[in-house]
C-alpha cells in the first residue's frame, strides 16, 4: 500500500504516532539542536581546532573520535545528531549523509546526490571532519538567516572525503571544492530544517527524507507546489534555493492535514509541525513493509499470509511486525515476550506476547487446537497406554488472550501452507471472521478467538507440491507479497568484505534474478531472495574485514545453496539440454571474477 494523502491524514487525525526508539531519537534531535544553538563558541576553537583535514579523514576516524573526545564533550551528541549513532552502532536509517562507495567517479561533477550509499563507517557520517563548535556555529548562522556561503565562511563545516588525493593538499582548494558540494547536500539542509523546526516540516533522517518524497502523497504534494517539482530536483536543490522550497512545502503538508492551519496561533502551528514531522518520521523511516503489514493488521484483516519467493525474509519481516505492534524498544530481547516462556505468568509486561510455530504435513488439529491424545505417564516401557485430553498451543493462547485484553498477542505460523489446513483449522474458519464470537469444539467448552489476537503466516508461493489456500480460508486472510531486498547485502557484508569486491557481489546477484526472470524465462516470483545471497558469509571469516570474495567462495554458494534451488524451480525442465546450457552459462558467470 503507498503513502498516500488520505492514509497520511488518517494516521495523523488518529495520532499514530507512538513512543518508541524513533520517538525517543527525535526528542533528543530537538534537544541537541537546541543545545547547540545555545553553545557559546569561542573564536579560539575555530583557530585552535579545525577542520584538521588531514588528520579528520580516511581510516583514522574512530581515533580521532576519541581525541576529539578528551577535548570537547559534546562529540559524542554529534555523533548522535549526525553520524546516526545509538550508543552501540551507527544506524544507517538514522544517517544523514548519503555516501557512495566506488572509484574516484563518484565524487564527480555528476554525482548523483539522492543516492543512498552503502557505507555505514564513521568517516561517511560528516563527523569526523566537524568538531562540535562548528556544527553549532553553522546552526547559530542559519538560525538567524544569513546566507549558506556566510554560514559555511564562519563555521568552516566541510563534507566527509574518505581521502584528500581527490581535491588535493591545498586547504582553500579542499574548502572551495567542499562548499560547492555542500551547497547540494543534505546535512546542510537537515540542520537547516531543524534549527527552524517551529516553521518546517523536519523528518530526522535522510532515508525519512528520500522515502516521504518518494511516496505518492510527497510527489503529488511536490507538483502541486511547483510542476517543475521531482523528488529528485528537491534532492539536489541548492542550499538556499531548497530553504524557499521546502517552506512551501511545508505549509502545503499542513494545510493539507489541519484545518485552518494558517489561521491557528503560533504555538498551536509548532505542535502541529511538531507532530507532522514525527508522523512523517515514523511512517517513512522503517521498512515499508513493516509499516504496511502492521498497519493491514491493525486496520484491515487480523490475520495475514506473508508470501514471496524463498529467502525473502518472511519469518524476519513476521518477528520485526511483532516488535512494531507490541513497541519493543530496539534493546530489548524479542524472547522476553515469547508466549511459551511466560505463559504461567503473563504480568511481566503490559504490552503482549507473541508464539511462532512452524507447520509441517504432520501438524493436526489436536496440536494446533487439542483433543484426546495417547498418554504413556511416567511408564515408558509399560505395555498400556491411557488418553487424556490435551489442549493445543492455539487454544492456549486465545485463552490468555481472552483474559488479558489489555495486551496484544501475535501468533506467527511460520510455513503455513505445509500443512492440510481445513483439516487444521477446522471450525475455526468462523472464529477467525468473527472476533470474540463463541464457537462449538468437540471437546471443549465455549471457544472465541479474542480481538486482540493477530495471525501472521509465510509461505513460499513457488511450493507448488504443497497445499495451497482455499477459497473459504483465503478470504480470512489479507495476503502481503514480500520481494528480495537484495540492498541488505551491502549492509550486511559491509564490515567483512572490500568495497569493490562488494561491489562485485552485489551485481552478481543483481543479474542472477534478472537471468533468472528472462533467460530462464521463470518470471519474477522465481527470483531468490537476500537470505540465500547472504549464506556466501557462511565461507568468510567472520572476524576478519576487507576480504575479497573469490570464485572459491561463489563456487560454493553456488553447489551448495544457489542450484539446487535452481533445480528445484526447473523441476522436469531440468532434462531440457538448452536449459542445462543456460544453467551452466549462468554458473560461470556468477563464480568467474
């Protein structure tokens, strides 16, 4: 589902918002903002201090952090503020610089400024080039409108280079060349947005930025403003051409969400500005299929199938949905809230619980509901057996649910389709339409299945061998398509594999599906999901860094994940010669470097 004008107007009229980790960052946002707009800066700093661009750079960022430490004490909010730092890691969702990983191209005239960048290493994060004292200072001047060329002239901020042999040894050569990307970039920007965050519309990262833009309310909100408007002509708007653009922008957004926005008093006009910019945050900042699929749940179908091809991360994308719903902060363990753990006590939190299980050809009514079952006692080897009644896992967990309606419990069925289910679900097929509505059971009293239960299954939807929904079950159901995310791999592999071997990597599996889709004419629901892509970690050392994946590794990937799942898509095909000849054209040019 996009973002569109009526869902964004619908969260906000129903103030969606929530306390949770982006919640917290923003406060904290406004408030380091606020702090530093207060700092009174001394001109020795600007003298004594920097920018020091040939010590700041490179590889010798997380160094000079800690000296940076031992002389001013707000390193640590700029890394915050900036680098998209948590306290453990930094956070790409959270940065604010986009920097491109490659060759000296990248930093061309015609660099292409919207672009995301893979690199999550501190020296990409515009920090390690900027003490404190001048973020501050270039806040101080925007605050009070001077103009981008006076701010950058009195706070000497500089953009993050991973080296100097690009621009050279000479200083104003390294400054001149900085303010002129700069005056594109985003940071400027952000923290223009933030310092006169009473007037803007002010989201706390640029992937909240580039994602609000992107959707189809931002670029229906972008020609309504100006035609010429494109996400990308915002993107890479000068600094002080931006500044006129996205005051427009921003009163657009609220007139369009509040009534008489312009006729509401000044502090009534910085709340809603406030709350649009948190609103715009946490809708745009996660993964959209999160968002999506709690959203299909909380205000559609209780009950949703995640399918899509194989390794496209269902059962993560199912346990990310459960952290969302029930608003676990991001240090937190998810097993804390697993059902089967607490399911003597359930007062240890007030937010809910959640059971994952896995369905297999063997999985019954009697397990997933209950029934009369053998039971051996404590006499293994005795030769009578007695039955007992037993409920199943499911029934368990209604019946808490029932009696805990003030908490949220998710029910993740992982494979669901790999099971008989008619047979499983039995009378359920009621029970799952109408909440909270008694049914008979054979061996039970009463039974219902409370409104604040929510399902979750995933399936492969190339398993043609197995079950697949009928037409009286599949209307219970809102069904949620999951594609690969094949961007995941250059976050994940970042930290042990060389940028250009990376690089590499990432366009091998790029062209594989495409291959997949055209050359073995499969169609897009063949292509392979990230998950598979990412067992190539499986033959790296995992406490080394900057390796190169070689034809040994992408050999192995290939024989021991990637064919025989190949084989397994090809079924009888396999027999064909010319589709051995293309699976064998493919081999080579996905493990030949």
């Amino acid at each position: 589902m996009t973002l569109t004008k009526d869902k964004v107007k619908s969260l906000f009229d129903k103030n969606y918002t929530k306390q949770n980790d982006i919640s917290k960052r923003f406060d904290n946002i406004g408030k380091i903002c606020d702090d530093f707009s207060k700092l009174d800066i001394a001109d020795i700093y600007i003298k004594e201090f920097g920018p020091l661009i040939d010590g700041l750079l490179g590889q010798n960022g997380s160094g000079n952090r800690e000296h940076m430490k031992e002389t001013i004490n707000l390193i640590d909010e700029l890394w915050f503020l900036i680098g998209g730092f948590d306290g453990k890691k930094i956070q790409a969702k959270y940065r604010i610089i986009s920097s491109s990983r490659g060759s000296k191209e990248n930093y061309s005239e015609n660099e292409d400024y919207s672009t995301s960048g893979q690199s999550l290493w501190a020296n990409s994060n515009f920090v390690t080039n900027n003490y404190p004292h001048q973020i501050a200072k270039f806040l101080q001047d925007i605050a009070s409108n001077k103009s981008f060329e006076e701010a950058i002239l009195n706070s000497k901020i500089v953009l993050t280079w991973r080296t100097t042999s690009y621009l050279g040894n000479d200083e104003n050569n390294f400054f001149e060349a900085s303010k002129e990307r700069l005056k594109k970039r985003f940071p400027p920007k952000f923290l223009w947005m933030w310092a006169k965050k009473d007037e803007v519309i002010h989201p706390i990262s640029l992937m909240a930025f580039r994602n609000f833009l992107n959707s189809e309310y931002g670029q229906s909100i972008l020609t309504e403003v100006d035609k010429n408007y494109t996400p990308e002509s915002i993107t890479n708007m000068s600094f002080d051409d931006f500044k006129v653009a996205w005051k427009n922008i921003s009163d657009k957004i609220s007139g369009d969400l509040v009534e008489d926005f312009e006729q509401k008093k000044d502090e009534e006009k910085w709340n809603i500005i406030n709350e649009i910019s948190l609103l715009i945050s946490q809708i745009c900042i996660e993964e959209t299929d999160i968002k999506n699929i709690s959203d299909l749940l909380q205000t559609g179908n209780k009950a949703v199938i995640l399918w899509g091809p194989p390794g496209t991360g269902k059962t993560y994308e199912s346990e990310q949905v459960v952290k969302e719903l029930l608003e676990i902060d991001q240090d937190e363990n998810i097993e804390d809230y697993l059902f089967s753990k607490n399911k003597i006590n359930l007062s240890t939190n007030d937010k809910g619980y959640y059971e994952i299980i896995q369905f297999h050809p063997n999985y019954t009514y009697q397990d997933f509901i209950g029934g009369i079952a053998p039971s051996l006692g404590n006499k293994i080897k005795s030769d009578t057996i007695s039955y007992e009644l037993r409920e199943g896992i499911f029934k368990r967990f209604c019946d808490k649910a029932k009696q805990n309606k003030n908490q949220q419990f998710i029910f993740i069925i992982d494979e669901i389709n790999r099971a008989e289910l008619s047979a499983v679900f039995g009378e359920l097929l009621y029970a799952l339409e109408y909440r909270d509505k008694s049914i008979n059971l054979p061996y039970f009293d009463e039974f219902s299945i409370p409104s604040n239960v929510y399902i979750i299954g995933t399936m492969n939807n190339v398993d043609k061998s197995l079950v697949t929904f009928d037409l009286a079950l599949r209307r219970r159901f809102g069904f949620f398509k999951l594609m690969p995310k094949l961007e995941v791999i250059n976050e994940v592999l970042s930290e042990l594999v060389e940028d250009k071997s990376l690089e590499n990597y990432y366009n091998k599996c790029i062209n594989l599906n495409k291959a997949i889709e055209t050359k073995l004419e499969l169609g897009k629901d063949y292509q392979i999901g990230q998950a598979y892509f990412l067992k190539i970690k499986d033959f790296l050392e995992q406490k080394k860094s900057d390796q190169i994946i070689s034809s040994f590794e992408l050999e192995k990937l290939w024989v021991y994940n990637i064919e025989p799942l190949l084989e397994e898509y090809l079924g009888m095909g396999m027999e064909d010669e010319n589709i051995q000849a293309k699976l064998n054209n493919l081999q080579k040019e996905f493990v030949e470097n």
